[in-house]
C-alpha cells in the first residue's frame, strides 16, 4: 500500500461492539504451532455448526468474499488484547477496516501488525454503507491516505482520520515497517534537524 491509495469492493459488517473473541472464536487455534488464523476469521458466524459456509454471512457472499475493506459499527475489536485478531483479518486478506471507533489494545496491535484502521464519523459510514448496500458490486471504494479521502468513482469524496503512527507507517513502510524501524526513522529526522540547530555538535 506504501504510497498508492487502496482500491477494493467493501464488505459491510454494520454490528457494534465486535469483539476480539467474536474476531477470532476458536481456543484451539490459538493453541496451534501452525494455525490457519483466516480460516478462523469469524468463524461462529462464517460457518454452520458442521463446518461448512453460512451462505448469508457477508464474507461468504460474491462479490463481498473478495473485499479487501470491511465497513464495521462502533467499537470494533473491543475486548481481549489477543493480537490473533489482526492476524487473522490480515490473513483472511482484509487489509482495512473503516470504522467510528475501536478497542485501543487492537488499534495498537494493527499499528503493529500491519492492519489499517481509518475513523469516520458514523454518518459518513452510514453514507459509505448506503453506496455499498445499493451497489456494492459495481463500486469499489478507494482510498487516499496521503490526503486522508474516501472516495468512490463517481460520488462523494468522505474524509477520515487516521492516527499519525497509523499513517506514518503506511506511507513510509507498510508491511515492511516494524517498531525498530519506526525509531530508526525519528533518530534519523532528529539528527538532520539537530545538524541544522546545533552544528558544531556533529563536527567530530
């Protein structure tokens, strides 16, 4: 995503108060050396008691199944801090979720994983759902991070916040970015900042 705005079909899951627990409800794979953390994505929703897919569930519905942007209700990720939650929104190939608000251990755990999150009003998710729920599957929605926009190909241009590690990240490193790196980069602005302040300093 570094630089380029993102350009997906958006999957509406208008529910508040989605949990970590509802994210990613399956003890065992979490007990996994090697688990399939998409494959439990929303599992009590996304599958029937045998196994097979809930045809109803939006992620189970073309064209919605190929979303890679998930319009969710307030206070989305709320609950236990388990990281597994991102991890399994990223591996499912959610690479964003637009929401009015969210749990802060999982806003703090997708700044971390490699998750954007964007803020908006609830009207405006309410106008962005409208769009999609109408005619979902001929309108993608893009997003414009540098400049902090939504927008559709034909409509309303809907503007969002985003948190300036969340969108430091995606704009410099995206995936590649890690916490180490992230310090790297705000020693390195320092000095360039410090060598115009205090020259004789870095004389030596």
């Amino acid at each position: 995503m570094r630089n380029n705005p993102l350009r997906s079909l958006v999957a509406p899951l208008l529910i508040d108060d989605i949990d970590t627990d509802q994210i990613i409800p399956v003890p065992k794979m979490l007990e996994s050396f090697s688990p399939d953390y998409g494959a439990a994505l929303f599992a009590n929703w996304r599958l029937l008691p045998d196994g097979s897919s809930n045809p109803v569930f939006v992620l189970n519905r073309p064209p919605f199944d190929e979303a890679k942007i998930l319009l969710a209700g307030e206070n989305f990720g709320c609950g236990s801090s388990r990281e597994h939650a991102v991890w399994a929104l990223r591996d499912f190939g959610i690479q964003c979720v637009i929401a009015s608000s969210y749990g802060d251990i999982f806003y703090e755990n997708s700044v971390n994983c490699g998750l954007l999150l964007i803020s908006v009003s609830r009207d405006t998710r309410d106008s962005i759902a409208s769009v999609v729920q109408e005619d979902g599957a001929r309108f993608p929605l893009n997003i414009d991070l540098e400049h902090q926009r939504l927008f559709f190909d034909k409509g309303t241009e809907y503007p969002f916040f985003v948190g300036e590690r969340m969108r430091s990240r995606f704009l410099t490193g995206g995936e590649s970015y890690d916490e180490i790196s992230g310090i790297l980069q705000h020693v390195k602005l320092f000095e360039e900042s410090d060598k115009i302040r205090r020259p004789w300093i870095h004389e030596f």
